[in-house]
C-alpha cells in the first residue's frame, strides 16, 4: 500500500506538466490543473513517507526490468524519507509560488515548458532516493540531470543562461561518468547491481578507497562541494526563482543523498574518509559564506549559501565517519543525524529564502543588485517578513530550525572529547561557530540592503506586494521552519530511523540529544523576544518622529547618506 501510494506520487508529479502544455487556451485552466496535479502528487509523496515510518517493515518494490543486470526496486527507509519530505514540500510550494511567479500571462513562451519540467523533475528526485538498483539509480540520475538543464536554460534567448546551462550540463556528466566507475565497482565488490545491504562490505583494500573517491567526485559534483561547485553560483542565478528552490533546497541534496548511502555500505572505514570529508565540508563552508558575503547579486549570494550549508552536512557526515572509524557509536549517530536534519533544515529555508527573493524580484521589474534596492520592507512587509524568518534559519540562530540541526552536530563533535584519535572531530566546533559568524554578517548585509534604509536607486515601477499564490508558498516554509525549532523532538523518530538504515546501533536520540528541553528553551527565548518587543512597543511615545534609516546625524539625508551593500561587506572581504 505504501509503495502504490509513492508510486501514485511519482506518477502524478511526471504528468501534473501536461495539462498547462497542451492546454493553451484558455491559460489559465491549464496552469490550474497542472497545479492541482503536482499538488495531489506532492500530498501523495508525503503521506507514503510518513506511513512507511510507521510501518513495521521498511516498504519495498521488486520487479523484473528488461536491462541485463537492473531491476525495478525500490526501498523507503529512514534515509530515503529524509530526503522525500523536504523534496515533496518544497515542490509543492514552488508549484503553487509558481502561478504567480511564471504564469502563461506573464511568460507566455516558458510557463507550460516550465511547468512540465519542474513536475519531472519532482518525480525523478523521488526516485533517486528510493532506487536500490544501481541501473536504475543511474536512470533516474539521468533523468533528473537533464531535466534540471532544461530548467536552468528555460530563459534559452539569454547568453548568460545558455552558458550557466552548458556549464551546468558538463559538470553534471563529469560526475556522473564517475558514478558509473563507482557502481560497476560496486557490483564487482558485491555480485550484483542491487544495493548492498547497510555495513556488509569491508572498507579495506584499493577497491574501497577507490569507490570512495569516485562517490567524493561523482557526488561532490552535484552536490556543489569546494572545488566542485563551479556550475552551482550560474545556474541557481540563471534559473527562476521557484526553480532555483528546487535546486538548492533538494536537487544538489542527492549528492550528499548519494554520500550517505554510500558510506553506508561499508563497515569499520579507516578515518581518512570522516577527516577528508570533514575537512572539504569546512573549506565548502567557510569559503561558499565568504564568496556569498562578496556577491551584489541576490540570487548568487542565495547560491553561494547553498555552497556553505552544503559545507555543514558535511562537516556532520565527517564527524559521524569518525565516529564509526574510532567505534564511537554515540558520535556517528549525533554527526549522521545533525547531517540529515541540516538536509532537512537547509532544503526548507532555503527555499523560503529563494521565494522571498523572487518575490523581491518579482516586485521590482527584475532587480537583483543589492546595492541598487532598499527600503523595500513597507511595500513589501509580508516578503520582508518571511525572508527575515530565513535568514534567521540560515543563520543557526534560535528558536529556528537551522539551530537544531548544528547542535546536533556540535553536540557530536563533543562527545568525541576524550576518545584518542576519535576526538578529532572535535574541529567541527569551531568551523562551525565561524561559519555561523559569517552567515550572520552576511544576512545583516543582505536583508539591511534589501529592505531597511530608503531607495538607492528608482525602480522602472512602484514596488508591489506579490499576489496571493506566491505568499501562502513562503509563509508554510516559514511555519516548518519555526515549527522545528519550537519542537525538535518530532524529528527524532525519523533521524533515528534514518541512523538505524545507515547501520549504526546506538541508544536512542532522545537519550543523546535533550531535544524537549531544547524545545522548551526555544519558546521561552520566542515569548522573552515577543514580551520585550511588545513592552517596547507600549512604551514608544504616540507621535514618536520618524526619521530615515542610517540617515548618518544628517538632518537632510538622501540615498547616499547610508551603507551599501558593498561598504557593509568591504571590512570583511578585504580581510579574506
């Protein structure tokens, strides 16, 4: 029931495009259909993770495929619904964000184009992290590379987007050549095509180390890891903004979806593969916050963010290596979940973090320079509001959910002090509070640039609020992104089943992490905050005078009289 029920959802996802395809007139009954489709798709893909949760087995699908070798199956553990709740949210708030975004009325040449590929590529992601047959995994992998090139060259008549493509496409291929050395690897290591069961094979010899590299490439690459994520910075900014959600929030996460089912294979690996990782997780953290502080374009410095939290995963995917190579099962099991909760995490405000932008955008004729907007938060309270909420997420700070998933982490690199050479993972910690630091600077420039101070520069037409259907998209981001932070303890279960799949037997998480005290800490800081603004606000004089942001002590401040973007950023990107 539970596979039939995933299988509806792939099914309606690769055909929710037609209708707004075929459909040209009128319009919008297309587009309304197409929606609707990819809406009952993405419903359909949450339920079938949520009930293969609680069911006592893990759902499986095995059937004959007629490619020597392959088979049509499918599994639904704990990892894999790690990876399908955050893909089947976020595309449905881009399907939804996206009739407002890019209607037929607006795009009349890319909308249906647009809205095909984007439920293709829905569909093809649900597959990737459910394949247990490396033909079929490398299939779908396909299927979603190439899918995600039509996407990011939806705006073909551009050279700027063209090349983001082409470069985009290149990269893709270059990793995937190196999946498939990886898997005939694997089907020599283990007999067969099929996946091997979780801690079956040993890590020992030239063929593990070989296999191991080949996954930090072919994986690397999608994933955009330093100094593999030459496509990533171009094709997010090419891309719309709903798209680029989709992208950054999960696409690239099969990459790292790949790294965890990989490494899991394997038992006892030799702590090279946890220090390796961890050390490319904090060159990918600290350099991808360090490009995004230098970047004008709002869109660029979204994607150099995705490079960063990338980075984070990381840093908790090395930490739970470590854990394993040194036998500390608590570490492992804390790194992995940190790991699979910034997945999570990352995909949800990240994406709000992208439809707030293109709402900006949207708002302001197509402008991205920071340095040319400002004073938006007026025109545009509820974009303002939603894209705070994310940069407060994207930050680590709490009550938010990007706090949860980097304590998780914190709290497993510090549980590695004391055990020898296990407790090498303990550099996270500061790679960790530095990246944070940064990321604060960063969102301080960004949101400052955006929507406090006045205009810096007129705009071709007064800004505007977006209209109902890209609103509703970023709010629900917005409310999972607070309701992790509020009550962390829900995603405990499916963190522990994802720890379980990856073969570490551990106590339980609930036992490891204080996530219900955490929870309780989250409101009470949530409730100081609202009680402090509120007394504030009452004590504010009625006629307070109101005076320009940053006006400087002038008393006839004009646009100049406040920091830029690039004069916020300058201090810090001299230093680096």
């Amino acid at each position: 029931m539970v596979m039939m029920l995933f299988l509806a959802a792939v099914a309606l996802l690769a055909l929710s495009g037609l209708p707004g395809l075929l459909l040209r007139r009128p319009g919008e009954v297309g587009e309304r259909l197409s929606a609707a489709l990819g809406l009952a798709g993405a419903a359909c893909g949450v339920a079938a993770a949520l009930a293969a949760l609680a069911a006592p087995d893990v759902p499986t699908l095995n059937l004959p495929w007629a490619v020597p070798g392959g088979r049509f199956a499918l599994a639904l553990d704990g990892i894999s619904a790690c990876f399908l709740l955050p893909a089947f949210v976020i595309t449905a708030a881009g399907t939804l964000y996206g009739l407002g975004y890019w209607s037929r009325r607006e795009q009349p040449a890319t909308a249906g184009a647009t809205r095909f590929w984007y439920g293709m590529m829905g569909a093809a992601l649900a597959l990737v992290f459910t394949a247990r047959n490396g033909l079929l995994f490398l299939a779908a992998w396909e299927v979603m590379a190439l899918v995600g090139f039509f996407l990011i060259v939806i705006e073909a008549q551009k050279e700027a987007v063209r090349r983001a493509g082409f470069v985009y496409l290149a990269a893709t291929h270059v990793g995937t050549l190196a999946l498939f050395a990886l898997f005939a690897l694997l089907a020599h290591r283990s007999g067969s095509f099929a996946f091997p069961a979780a801690g079956t094979l040993a890590a020992t010899g030239p063929a593990a180390a070989a296999i191991f590299a080949l996954s930090l490439v072919g994986f690397g690459f999608k994933a955009g890891l330093m100094p593999l994520h030459l496509w990533l910075p171009d094709a997010h900014a090419a891309a719309p903004s709903h798209v680029s959600a989709l992208l950054s929030g999960v696409m690239i996460k099969a990459g790292i979806y790949g790294l965890v089912r990989v490494t899991g294979f394997f038992t006892a690996v030799p702590p090279w593969w946890g220090g390796l990782l961890l050390a490319i997780g904090a060159v990918s953290g600290v350099l991808g916050v360090v490009f995004a502080i230098a970047q004008h374009d709002l869109k660029r410095l979204l994607a150099y963010h995705s490079v960063e939290n990338i980075g984070i995963i990381a840093i908790g995917l090395g930490v739970a290596l470590l854990g394993r190579s040194f036998d500390l099962p608590v570490v492992a099991a804390l790194g992995l979940a940190g790991a699979l909760l910034h997945v999570i995490n990352h995909g949800l405000f990240k994406s709000l973090l992208f439809l707030s932008g293109g709402a900006v955008i949207h708002a302001t004729g197509g402008e991205r320079d920071l340095d040319r907007l400002g004073g938006l938060l007026r025109q545009l309270p509820w974009s303002g509001v939603c894209f705070l909420g994310g940069a407060v997420a994207i930050s680590g700070l709490p009550p938010l959910n990007g706090f949860v998933s980097e304590w998780l982490i914190y709290l497993g690199a510090f549980r590695s002090l004391g055990s020898g050479p296990g407790q090498s993972a303990v550099i996270a910690a500061p790679v960790l509070a530095l990246i944070g630091a940064l990321a604060l600077a960063c969102f301080v420039k960004a949101f400052g640039a955006v929507f406090l101070g006045t205009p810096r520069h007129p705009l071709p037409h007064p800004a505007h609020e977006a209209p109902v259907s890209m609103r509703w998209p970023p709010l629900l981001l917005l409310l999972l992104c607070a309701g992790i932070g509020l009550w962390p303890a829900a995603l405990l279960p499916l963190l522990g089943a994802a720890v379980a799949a990856w073969g570490v037997t551990s106590p339980p998480l609930a036992a490891l992490a204080p996530a219900t005290e955490l929870g309780l800490a989250a409101w009470g800081l949530l409730l100081l905050v609202g009680g402090a603004a509120l007394w504030l606000r009452q004590r504010r004089p009625a006629a307070a005078p109101r005076a320009a942001t940053w006006g400087c002590g002038y008393q006839a401040p004009n646009e100049r009289m406040q920091y830029t973007a690039s004069s916020f950023a300058d201090g810090l990107t001299g230093f680096f």
